[in-house]
C-alpha cells in the first residue's frame, strides 16, 4: 500500500488549480496527526505549497518550470472553502475602472473574514476584514465601483462618480444605486443625486 505523503500527493495531482487541500480533507486516509505531518513534509520536499496554517496548494508545473497557482484562482477557491465574502481591495478596484493609473505594488483583498496573511511562494497576499458595505456586489462592476469610491474617500467622490458613470452599463448603475441603502451618507448622497438626474 503507498505511504500516506504518496497518497496525498497523487490526490492532489488531480485537483484544478488554486484548489484548497487541508487536513480534513484527507481523514479517511489516517488520523489528524499523521495526515498533519504528511502535509507538511509534501510542503517541504515543494511537492505543495503552504498558503497559510493548515491549508496547502499544488505548485503547478510548466514548460518553463514550476510556478504558484493564480493568486484570483486561490482567492476564489479559499472564500468558497470558508464561506466568506473575498473581493479586490479598494485600490484595485480604482485601477481597474481607470480612476487612478496606480498599480498596487501589495496584493490586497478584502473580506468578510478576520485578517490573514496568505503566501503563494514568494507571493505575499493580505487578507483584510472589511464592513459590509465595502463588500456588496462582489464580482460585479457596481462592487468595484464602491470599492473603489471607498479607497478614493469623500472628498473625491462627487468628481469621481462621472467617471464611473461613463465607465457602467445601465445595469450596473441600477445595482449601484440600489446598494444607497448600506453605503455611508458620503457616497449614498452623490449617488442620489446622480439617479435622480437620470
């Protein structure tokens, strides 16, 4: 019968990128102390690589070597894993919808959950919590929009929200008005004065 590690590791072969492999994934295998430590020795032989305490990735290998998965994918895969809201940080946001020409040197996330600290290799991602405002519409324009408004602060909203004007669909000017309710007076205000023009 192959060795717990040899099981783990061809288990782990078979999952799609970014995919999270944690202990209690493997308990069939062996008991929570065994399958610790063959986590942690696939880790070291670089056979996986550790995202943070107790959760663990598959490296994947190209023709050009081996690299780390996608940090969106690893994002995306750990926020179903632990049932919390994960979006791109305020700054990203602004970038993404032109506001501002600044690339985030740090990657920064933001998230319903408490504060971590994740690595992809030399990859360093920043889990940070954020209210619930800051959080509404993940994955959509009308998110990134608060977001980004959030970063920018009160005394650039008014001036900014033309241009996120120009940059959103109908749709998504619909979904952002409809979240006045839980943003804070400073954007809601702005926001309402740009519905009721139309």
């Amino acid at each position: 019968m192959p060795s717990l590690p040899r099981r783990i590791a061809e288990h782990a072969a078979t999952l799609p990128e970014g995919a999270p492999i944690h202990a209690k994934g493997f308990l069939h295998l062996g008991n929570r102390a065994a399958v610790d430590q063959a986590l942690s020795r696939l880790s070291r032989q670089g056979l996986l690589l550790r995202v943070c305490r107790g959760i663990y990735v598959c490296p994947i290998e190209t023709r050009f070597g081996i690299r780390a998965p996608a940090a969106e994918t690893v994002i995306e895969a750990l926020s179903a894993l632990w049932g919390e809201t994960i979006v791109p940080s305020g700054g990203a946001a602004a970038n993404v919808l032109g506001l501002t020409t600044q690339v985030p040197v740090r990657l920064v996330y933001l998230t319903s959950g408490p504060n971590r600290v994740l690595r992809l290799g030399a990859l360093v991602i920043r889990l940070l919590h954020a209210p619930r405002w800051q959080l509404v519409a993940p994955g959509r324009p009308a998110g990134l929009a608060v977001r980004a408004l959030a970063w920018l602060g009160p005394g650039e909203v008014k001036r900014n929200l033309h241009r996120i004007e120009r940059r959103l669909g109908r749709a998504d000017l619909a979904e952002l008005a409809a979240a006045r309710p839980v943003l804070p007076s400073w954007i809601a205000a702005p926001l309402s004065t740009v519905v009721a023009r139309g």
